[in-house]
C-alpha cells in the first residue's frame, strides 16, 4: 500500500477512550490476516545476527556515482541506481524566501501528474529567527520549521514553500493518513526553561517548545501546537488507523527515554485532524517495574506491556529550572508509575498493524568498542510493537558499529523491508533490515571534507514506490532523488 492508504476507507463504529476504535479494529485485523500479511513475530527475528551487513543479499556492491544536479559524488549505490540532489540549503524558495538548513524527517505524498509532494522538518534549534514569513511563526525567534515541496520523481522541483515556521528542533515526525505530517520539536526549550547548554539563550523565545504540530499536504499549517501529546523531546509519530491512536518517541540525549501514546479525544481520521485534548500514556512492560530496555538483549526477546497515565503531559514550569530537569519532567511521570526504559527512541513507522521503532543507542557495546557519548551503550536496536496485541519484541540488536552504527530515522518499503538512516561516528549509511532478519548495505555517503556530522535522515518512498526520497542533513543540507531496478533486491 502507498502513503494514506492504511486501509481504512469506509470507517464505522464508535471511537473508545481507551484508545479502541470498535466494530472495524477487528475488521482492520481480518483484513490483515486475510492478505497473509505477517506481523514481526513472523518476519523479521534475527535479533542481532553476528554476521556484518552483506551487499550481496542486497542489490550488489555499491561504487561511487555522480549527482545528476551537478556531477558531484555524493552517494554510493548499486549498478542501475541513480540520484539528484535538490532543494539545497541557502536556495530559495519558489516564493522567494530561503530555504534554511538542518534538513530532517520527512514524508511523501502523492501529488497530482505522478509527482510527490514532499514535507520536510528542519531541526533548527536557538533564537535565530525564523524562516520564511514571520508574522505566520508560532514563535518569530525560532528558526526550525517545515518546507513542502512538490517534486518528480526523478528530484526535479515543480514548487516549493515554507508550510510550518517559528518551532524549534523540528526533528521527525510522521505520515498521517488524512494527508497530514506531523512534525515534532525535539526540545523543551522556552522562556520558562534554564539554557539547554548549547549557548544559545532561551529568555529570547516567546513561546513555550517541545511540542507536535500538524502539517497538511494541502495547505500551511496553523502552527497549533497540540499539547495534550506532551512537552518532551519528541523524535518521532507513527499513527495505527484502527485505534486512531499516536505513537510516539522520545529522543533524550543524556537521559532515559520513553516510548508513548497519544489517544486523542476523536478518531482522527473521522475528525479529519489530530486533535488537542486527548490522553498521553507511556509504556512499561507487564509484571517489571521500571524495566531497563536500552540494555542488551538475547535474539527474539518479547514481552508483554501495559500503559501508564502521564498525569501532567505539560507542565508549566516555575522559576525557570534547568533544562535537564525540565526535559526529563514528563518521562519521570511514566518512569514513577512503572514505565520501561529506552535509550535515545528516534525513528517509528506504522506498517499493517505494527510500529517499528529504533533506539539509536540501545544494546550492549560491542568488545573492543566504547560507549558512544549519551546515555545508552549499544549502536541500536530495532524493536517492534504489535499494536492489536500489545506485545514487544526486539527484531535487531546491531552486534558492532560496522554492522550497525547508531539508526536513526526509518521507513518501510512495499515489502516490508526497512530502510535505516544511520548516524554513526564513521562512514554514514542507508541500511536495509529484511523481514528474514538480514542487515544489508544499500547507500553509502561520500565523505565531506570539514563535515565529519553529515548524515542520512528522512527517508521515505514516493508514490508507487518509484523513487526513494532522503535527506543529507550537513553543513549544506539538501534532499535526494534515488531511483532504479527496486525489484533486484528486497525493497
């Protein structure tokens, strides 16, 4: 199925508080099961294979190939694949402003002629201004935000324009099937909130930060931030159509960090909006009080869960206190009532009935590796959450950096397989996971001279699966093009 087409045309029934939407949640899970369609306890379940990641079971050795914008070598890929770069930071816009940098998470979407329309984050943090039109800014001094660009499928842009300004730290987000993105703030940063430590100073903010905001496909956003899903640093939003239910995840750099629900107060898809109001939950495994989960874990470890209540899931703070208390205020909520405990949730993604999710620094660091920096000492796992059971089941743990070197961002292709963005200390990759459970090389970036931070974000299929879009998110950020013979491998 592509983008928005979640199977839930036609919805009846009633919506639940309790986050179940009756009569066609069980008619989503018949659909489901009639198409044969598996969910991780059928797939993917290797758990950490010890081999490294194999080119071979992917599309074939990559080789260094030229950007079709300009003839520069950006990329690594397959025989048969090619890119284009476009949307560069530091361009403009079709309207005339600047495109900003930082580019991050990011959907696709149909648009009309077999084109994509595109909604990118920019995880711009500090008082810097914002982009593009200041008096639509939720708040004028931050410069983060959303751009949406329409583009073919081959990178070439028909339109562009600013759709979301004046937030901060826009880091992912999520795909929502009224054709909506929604994009999240990966802060708490405000005028009520001590400095975060970069030097930037938060007494310039007007508005309070660490919140979603949701983006349609066919018009500016309202910039209104819905802050009943919580003030943490959010990274990512996955959203199951049949209980109409947010899932959510928290990157904590220094910190632990919770993986969370929002069930809002009408089944979105109904309402034809995500709307304010609803009740934020955060997991805990059953029977384990506070269980560690950023640690390592055997191959196919699963449990069973439950969800605690965040009782204040936006708190005012007084007396501006530091930020690392206030960034911590809603997790320590969930982790006082039982919660479980991750290190650094980034990338989610729904597919038929589970969310994916990744934990950057999870898992237990390899011999002769050290710790990266933060909390979490592994370079990541892959879990999976079964939304109509309830159950979660670690489906990769990378054994060593050159497997797996911190995930980030993810997508899911037609066939199941994920695509990785990884964000390691090295060498950046696009990482493919099979359902089987095999890890392999797809995209390697070439090396920027004097930009040892580039990475890989916001990767997401076109319409048709024709085109995968991604981001170089580096000193000169811009997004890709990347196209070719898809049915050679597992994507």
């Amino acid at each position: 199925m592509g983008l928005g087409e979640s199977g839930v045309q036609g919805l009846t029934g009633g919506y639940c508080p309790d986050g179940r939407y009756s009569v066609d949640r069980r008619r989503f899970i018949s659909n489901v099961a009639a198409a044969g369609i598996a969910g991780p306890f059928a797939g993917v379940a290797c758990a950490g294979a010890k081999g490294g990641a194999d080119p071979v079971r992917g599309y074939g050795a990559l080789r260094p190939v030229r950007d079709l914008r300009d003839g520069k070598v950006r990329l690594h890929l397959p025989d048969g694949f090619r890119y284009r770069s476009f949307s560069v930071a530091g361009e403009k816009y079709s309207d005339g402003s600047v495109v900003p940098g930082k580019h991050d998470g990011m959907a696709a979407f149909s648009g009309p002629g077999g084109s994509a329309v595109l909604i990118r984050n920019h995880e711009v943090g500090g008082p810097v201004g914002a982009f593009g039109d200041r008096d639509k800014a939720y708040d004028p001094m931050a410069g983060g935000g959303t751009s949406t660009i329409q583009v073919t499928r081959h990178g070439e842009v028909i339109k562009s324009a600013p759709s979301l300004n004046g937030t901060m730290m826009n880091c992912s987000g999520g795909p929502m099937a009224w054709r909506a993105w929604v994009s999240c703030e990966e802060t708490v940063n405000g005028p009520d909130v001590g400095d975060d430590g970069s030097g930037d100073d938060n007494s310039k903010l007007t508005r309070k930060h660490g919140y979603l905001f949701e983006v349609p496909v066919a018009r500016a956003a309202t910039a209104t931030p819905i802050r009943a899903a919580g003030r943490f640093p959010h990274e990512s939003a996955a959203f199951d159509p049949s209980s109409g239910a947010l899932y959510l995840t928290e990157d904590n750099f220094s910190h632990p960090s919770g993986f969370y629900r929002y069930l809002p107060p009408k089944h979105p898809i109904l309402a034809g909006r995500l709307l304010d109001g609803g009740r934020l939950q955060m997991l805990a495994v059953s029977g384990a009080e506070r269980a560690d989960l950023s640690k390592g874990q055997e191959p196919g470890t699963a449990y069973g869960t439950t969800w605690v209540d965040i009782d204040d899931p936006d708190p005012d703070f007084k007396g501006r206190p530091a930020y690392d208390e206030a960034v911590q205020a809603v997790g320590r909520q969930g982790r006082r009532k039982g919660a479980a405990i991750f290190a650094r949730l980034e990338g989610a993604v729904h597919h038929h009935g589970t969310v994916y999710f990744v934990s950057t620094q999870g898992g237990a660091t390899a011999p002769g590796e050290r710790a990266p920096d933060g909390f979490g000492d592994g370079r990541g796992q892959v879990w999976a959450y079964e939304t109509w059971s309830g159950r979660l089941k670690l489906v990769y743990e990378s054994p060593r950096s050159s497997v797996l070197d911190l995930p980030d961002n993810v997508t899911v292709s037609r066939r199941g397989t994920l695509v990785l963005c990884e964000d390691g200390e090295q060498d950046n990759w696009l990482r493919g996971l099979t359902r089987s459970g095999q890890i392999f090389d797809f995209c390697r970036l070439q090396p920027i001279e004097g930009d040892d931070g580039a990475e890989f974000a916001g990767s997401t299929f076109g319409p048709g699966g024709h085109t995968l879009y991604v981001n170089l998110q580096a000193k000169q950020g811009m997004s890709i093009a990347i196209w070719g013979p898809w049915e050679r491998g597992p994507f």
